[in-house]
C-alpha cells in the first residue's frame, strides 16, 4: 500500500516539477539578470538648532528633553531623579547607511554639536561626572553601564560593535584615562585606544558656565579622523585636538544609529545637548540595465497580448485531476499514519510539513517549528549561550525579521518520564502564564513555545541589558540605590504572580533581566511546580536573591548556599549585619536601609516552624520594603534548619 503511495507521489511530484521547469525556462529567456552600473553616493543630513518636540529623537535609559530649553539632558534633571550612577542615550530614531557591503568601504561622515555640563547641588565633593560620547551603535535598545563607562557598554554587550568619540571629565586610571579633562576615541570598548589632553585647547571640560562645540570629521576613503573642541559660536580651531589613522570599517554594519550617550558616577552632573549637525556620504551602486535587455523585455510584453505563437496553458481538467490526486495521496497518507499511531501508541507523525500557521498579532504567544528555533539560534550555537543550569540552556535567538528573543530549551531529563497527564499540567501552566503575565511591566512575557515529545522550549522578550549576575558579579559596580529598586521590582512582580495564583518556580539572579531602563524583569519560569508550597518556596527564592544582591555572593551552587546564608545568620547573631554588604558598594550608600533588607531576606528563609514567625507572603514582603509594615522580629540564634525540602540550589 505505502510502495503505491510513494509511486504516485512521485508522479504527481515529477509532474508539477516539470511545469514549474517549463514556466521558469521560459521566464529566463526574456528576464537577464542586470550587470553592475554605475556608483552613486547615498547622503543623509540631520539638523537640530533645538529638541522642542522632536520626534526623531529616541531616548534610552535615564534620559530626557526640555520642554521648556529644548535640550537633550542626560540624566533626568528633575529633582525627584537620583543623579547619582545614571546612564542614558539619545539617538537619531532612523538608521544610517554607514557602510558600503560590496566594497567594504566606510562612509565618511563630519558633525558638530553644542553641550554643556552642569554640576548639581547634591553632587559629592570633586566637580564632574562621568562625561558624554557621540556613538554610532548597532541598535537602538541598548543602553550601557553607568560611571566610567559613558553608557557605552556593558557587561551583557559582547562583540558590540560601537565607535564613540568621549568628552570626558573625571580619572579613572582602570580605564586608561590620562586625566580629568580628556578627548578619547573609542572602539567597541569603554577604554580609549587614543586620547588628547582637552585641557590644552580653549574650552576646559570643567567650565560649568561654557558651552562647549564638538566638530568630528572622518574621511572613510582615506581612514583619517579629526576631532576639534572649542567655544560655541567660535569658528573651528586651526588644528585638531585629536587626530588619527582609522579604519572603522570593522566596527559598521551597512546601517547603524547616531546619537549621545552619557553617565554619572558618585559625583552626578547634568549632561545637556544643545543642538546637532550630522551629515554623511556613502558610496553605493545603481543597477543600470543594458539597452539590448530593455528591448528584449518590451519585446516580452508585446508577444504577451498577440496572438501567435502563444504557449497553451493547461487545462481546467488537468488541474483538477492533478489536485484531486494530490488530496486523494494526503489523506490515505494521514490514515495509515492514524492506524500505526494508535496500534503502537507513539506520537502521530506526518510525511508532509505543517501548512503555514494561521497569522497571529505580534503581541500575542504563538507556536513555533523547531527549525524555526533551531535556525533563529544558529543551530542552538554554544555562542548564542545567555545562561545555563540543570534544567536547560537559555539562547539568544534572531527571528527571520531580525527580532530578538531568549529561547529557553529545557533539558530533555525533564520532560524523559513525563506522563500524558503532566504534559498536560506543563502546557496549562504555559496558557496560564502567556493569560497574566502580559499584565505586568516586570514579568517577560511568553512570546511562545515549541512543544512535542521531543523537546520543550519556551520564547521570550530579549532583553539587551542581560540578566542580573552580569550585572552584579562584572567588572563593575551596581550602586545601592538601584540594587534597592531591583529588589523593589522583583518583590512587586512575584506579589502579583501569586495574586493570580501563579508561580515562578525559578528564581534566581540569572532569570532577573534589566530592560532598557535598567527596571528588573522576571523570565526564565519553572514549570514543574505545585500552587500552594511554590509559593513559599519563591519567597524563599527571594530570600536568597536578596542575600546575593547585598552581599554580591554567588548563591546558585549547593554547596556555597549554606555558607552565604550562614554567614549572613553568623553576622546577626554578633550585630555586625554591615560586614553582609558588599565591599564595593561602602563608598556611597544607606547602611540602614540595607541591613533592613537584609533582616527581609533573612524572615523570607525561615521554615514555616521557625519560632512561631513562618515565611511572610510576597504581599507582606512588598510592605516591608515600603516601609508599612513591621518586619518580624528575628531570632536571636540562628534556626537549626534553613533549607525547604528539595531544595536542589536552583529552584524549589
């Protein structure tokens, strides 16, 4: 029966094979591919005497427009906003063509700017920030570090193509930096690989009352870059500041974005534009057809509607019998495929592909093929890695539109022995999630999922900012007063979760993502949890997270998990719940208010017969931050058992 099957499908196949051979020879012969014409230059020219009402331009991170001054000010200079340890960007909303991709050939490129700084009254003693960078990036969602790093990078940007000329006014000797008032040229790094004392021209970096004039001008043909600094409404220096050789051409795609990028460290200062000039020139190159081949296709055009030598087309009959035969082969197929399926119990396999999907709106989960995930992550490439634990491995895939997202692939131990009914269980859990997690800005929402007795993978938003433990375990340092808000964030999002009764089943720094304004957002969710003991063991979770964010100790590994949570017990048994918090963050931060939280995410670890206090719900958390509630008394003596049941290092 199936050696019948196949030969049929063969025929009909090699049928319908040879009309589509016939139509596309007959196509080549009046269609020629053009030849290469003649290049032409490809030019974009942006001008702003002011922002007022500006909609081309994008804002990241902690920056803003005045209303009222009509300038791009980086950070927020409102009263409300803590100036201290901000980063922001400001770019054209528009890509440019930047790069020829033929010869490889960067465009070439002059723009000038008006800034100014300004030191706030509540900056710390030592006058300056951190300073501003005109960049060139691949994208307009990222937005880096604050401090040293000018927003330009962080820890999550890895082979981040970036060109930034830095107007910088602070020394930092970890980056290189030759003084307080410096030019650097920059190349996919927060490091200068050039820099030029600003001091030495008229317009010291220093000036609060001055406001400076930048003029950058790139030669792409020669490699040449100039940099001049001098005085708003003077001419342009005689000489450069900084001069330099320099192939950018490793560090374009054929379109990029422009624009500002800034950042404050302990001493905060308004960065502010005033107005932009950009303008660029790229070579690119016009198709132009021959003259023979224009004759030949009019030629096309007019044998098209007269009446001779006309090809016949193929019968209505034809067609029909060739469609008929089609249907007739699909649907035996499907019911022997049926009857094997069900003699033998395995999953019903089709001979022929899935018919494309019925479209569904971009905001809302849909189902994905495994080629599509396994084509978006590059062959689920070690490079394309985000994360890992025993559960499965979190890639960074890109979608046919060009479209981020984190695919999470479960490890195939997880799913090996479930039964039909904790399939069952799994994919309710999947609908419940993708039903309520669109309602709250701090969960990542489930954009879909791929699932079969094979593999299991959930989609979600990408978030080019990273997870959490990149940001508290890098080079850097995550200031108190946004570790405080992080934690503020994640409490409110696991409150509203059990408000639904969900869980997250997963918690831990590496499933905590920052978004472009460096808000904390909950992804990576369990899915082999029970409703009512999950939701102790998320507080729990967030305990322990609370621990690893002030202390800024590793807690995903068993064995280290007693040792941070004894020592932090060890700590509060002598009163020196100070020595918990991290070394780095000391310089500048509220003592008070983070032994607080400490005492918070020591009450979250307790079992439930614990002295009679118990783990507090996710609500009661919410209040203890926030400073409604009282926090429970803790024991004077560390419990004799801190770890739930199952407690595997990773979830609960």
């Amino acid at each position: 029966m199936e050696s019948h099957l196949c030969y049929l499908w063969l025929l009909i196949s090699s049928f319908t094979y040879f009309c589509l051979l016939n139509k596309l020879l007959a196509h080549s012969l009046f269609h020629v591919h053009h030849h290469p014409g003649i290049r032409t230059n490809v030019t974009k020219h942006l001008f702003f005497s002011n922002f007022t009402s500006n909609y081309e331009i994008k804002l990241l991170g902690n920056a803003s427009i005045s209303q009222d001054k009509g300038f791009i000010q980086i950070p927020d200079p409102s009263p409300a906003v803590d100036h201290a340890y901000q980063a922001g960007r400001a770019i054209n909303s528009s890509p440019i063509r930047l790069l020829d991709p033929l010869t490889a050939t960067p465009a070439s490129f002059q723009t000038t700017f008006s800034f100014q700084f300004t030191t706030t009254n509540n900056s710390f003693s030592g006058s300056g920030g951190n300073g501003l960078a005109f960049v060139i990036v691949p994208d307009e969602f990222t937005v880096g570090r604050a401090g040293p790093w000018l927003g330009i990078v962080n820890d999550a940007c890895e082979h981040y193509k970036v060109f930034a000329v830095e107007f910088d006014n602070s020394y930092d000797p970890n980056f290189g930096d030759p003084n307080d008032d410096h030019v650097g040229i920059n190349l996919g790094t927060a490091v200068s690989f050039k820099t030029s004392d600003s001091s030495e021209s008229n317009a010291s970096l220093h000036h609060d009352d001055v406001v400076h004039r930048a003029w950058i001008r790139y030669d792409g043909h020669r490699n040449w870059i100039e940099i001049y600094l001098g005085v708003d409404g003077d001419t342009v220096p005689s000489q450069p500041l900084l001069s330099s050789s320099l192939n950018l051409s490793p560090l374009l795609n054929e379109y990029m974005f422009v624009g500002f990028s800034a950042s404050t460290g302990d001493s905060s200062q308004i960065h502010s534009i005033l107005s932009w000039e950009f303008f660029s020139t790229s070579q690119a190159m016009l198709n132009e057809p021959p003259s023979h081949i224009c004759r030949q296709n009019i030629a096309h055009q007019v044998s098209k509607y007269s009446m001779t030598n006309q090809i016949s087309r193929p019968s209505s009959f034809l067609i029909f019998l060739c469609l008929f035969g089609l249907f007739v082969v699909t649907f035996l197929n499907l019911y022997c495929n049926s009857n094997r399926s069900s003699g033998s119990g395995s999953t019903l396999a089709f001979v022929f592909p899935d018919g494309k999907q019925r479209p569904v709106p971009p905001s809302k989960p849909r189902r994905f093929e495994i080629l599509e995930l396994y084509r978006a992550t590059k062959r689920f490439s070690k490079m394309e890695v985000l994360a890992s634990d025993t559960r499965g491995v979190l890639y960074r895939g890109t979608l046919p539109n060009g479209c981020y997202v984190a695919v999470k692939r479960f490890s195939s131990n997880e799913f090996l022995h479930l039964s039909r009914l904790d399939w069952t269980r799994v994919l309710k859990r999947i609908s419940s999630i993708t039903t309520n997690v669109p309602c709250h800005p701090n969960l990542a929402p489930i954009r879909g999922w791929c699932c079969d007795n094979r593999e299991t993978i959930i989609v979600y938003d990408y978030y080019q900012n990273g997870s959490l433990d990149r940001w508290l375990f890098g080079v850097g340092v995550l200031p108190w007063s946004r570790r405080f808000e992080l934690i503020k964030d994640v409490a409110e999002s696991l409150s509203f979760l059990h408000s639904k009764e969900l869980t997250h089943g997963n918690l831990k720094s590496s499933s905590v993502f920052l978004d472009v304004n460096c808000k904390a957002v909950l992804g990576d969710y369990g899915f082999f949890m029970g409703s009512v003991s999950s939701k102790k063991a998320d507080v729990f979770g967030f305990g322990m997270l609370v621990l690893e964010i002030v202390s800024g100790k590793r807690t995903e590994l068993e064995e280290e998990i007693t040792d941070v949570l004894g020592f932090a017990w060890a700590m509060h048994e002598k009163g020196e719940m100070v020595n918990v918090i991290n070394e780095r963050m000391k310089s500048n931060m509220n003592f008070e208010q983070a032994i607080r939280v400490l005492e918070i995410g020591l009450v979250c670890t307790l079992c439930e017969g614990n002295i009679g206090i118990g783990r507090p719900s996710m609500e009661e958390v919410g209040h203890f931050l926030n400073m409604k509630k009282q926090i429970p008394k803790l024991p004077s003596r560390r419990p004799a058992e801190l770890l739930p049941e199952n407690y595997d290092g990773f979830s609960v």
